[in-house]
C-alpha cells in the first residue's frame, strides 16, 4: 500500500497479487493442447493394432497412425496390408501411405 494524494491505494506488483485472466486463459489452453495430444497419441496407438479390424474406419484410423511410424516393419507390414485388403478405397489408402512411408525412408 502507498499513500497518493487521494489517500491509501493499492500497489499491484506483478505475480504478487495473482495472475492476469489473459494468463491463466493461456495456462489452460497450453494445458487442453497437452492433454489433448496425449489422449491421441493414446487413441492413435490404440488404433495401429486395429490394421487387419473387422471394422473399415479402424483399419483407416490405422493407416493413418502407420503414416507417421516411417520404418522398415511399417512398410513390410504395409505390403502385407495392401495383399489381404479387399476394399479398393482403403487398397488405394494404404498404397498412398506405403509410397508416402518409402520416400520418407529414403
């Protein structure tokens, strides 16, 4: 507290007092994107064992996790996924993702 012409007031210092509202707002939007990104990585995971599902949004959910995994196994698993695929959309899917996995490779 300081005294001013007006009488007592209080002095804010910063952090002594509490945080600003645009902090905290940045504080839980930092803290959503982090729980968020776990919560795929986990989905994510979940899904790379689904490849050969019975289920045709798993086996793509699948793929799409597959495409971010570049190693010699993804691609031999790639090239085994595309022989037993019948569905041509999701042949055609896992082709574009084994050709996308080989020149990241390269």
């Amino acid at each position: 507290m300081m005294r001013g012409r007006t009488g007592w007031r209080v002095v804010e210092r910063s952090g002594a007092v509490g945080r600003a509202p645009g902090t905290l707002a940045a504080l839980g939007f930092v803290g959503g994107l982090l729980v968020g990104a776990a919560a795929y990585a986990q989905q994510a995971h979940q899904y790379r064992r689904s490849l050969f599902s019975g289920s045709p949004l798993r086996r793509y959910l699948a793929l799409g996790y597959l495409r971010g995994q570049p190693s010699v196994d993804t691609v031999r698993l790639l090239r085994d996924y595309c022989e037993w695929e019948r569905s041509p959309r999701l042949r055609r899917r896992a082709a574009e993702v084994l050709r996308c996995v080989e020149a990241d490779l390269d």
